[in-house]
C-alpha cells in the first residue's frame, strides 16, 4: 500500500497512469474536498477494473455524482463509508 502526503489533488494527477485496487478517501467532513478528488480518481482512472474505492463521510450528506458505481453504502453511528466501483 501507500500513503501519499501533500495536496491531495496534485498528488493524484501525479498518478495518471496508475491503477489502484484499494482507494480510502476520508477527509474533513465538512471540506471542499470531496468535488475535486472524487472527480479526479474518477477521471484519471485511477480504481482498477475490480478495485474498490471507500469514501468517509457524515451520515445524510449528498456526495457528488461521479463516473463509478456505488456498490453498498454502510453506517457507523457517526460516520458513513460509501462504496464504489468501476463497473
């Protein structure tokens, strides 16, 4: 695995090229985040054909549509993880 320091959305353009199996976005609930990178990690392609991307968010918040499939969503008291995958 890796784990990637920086600006988020820097470092992922730096990975155009790449595919991973494993993708873990959790950022501060209430940030701008979520647009850009969930875009990005959809359109460098960066989840592998079976891989799987899990993004933490606050129960009741609307993510972005973005160009992969939500595959199961799950809650954890405070705390929600979405699921996605390049189908």
């Amino acid at each position: 695995y890796q784990i990637l320091r920086g600006d988020v959305v820097k470092r992922l353009e730096k990975l155009s090229g790449q595919q991973f199996d494993r993708i873990y976005f959790d950022p501060p609930y209430d940030s701008d985040l979520y647009v850009p990178v969930l875009s990005a990690i959809a359109s460098l392609n960066l989840l592998a054909p079976d891989g799987e991307l899990a993004v933490e968010h606050r129960p009741g918040s609307t993510l972005p549509e973005i160009a992969l499939t939500i595959v199961r969503e799950k809650r954890y008291g405070n705390t929600a993880l979405t699921f996605y995958q390049a189908l």
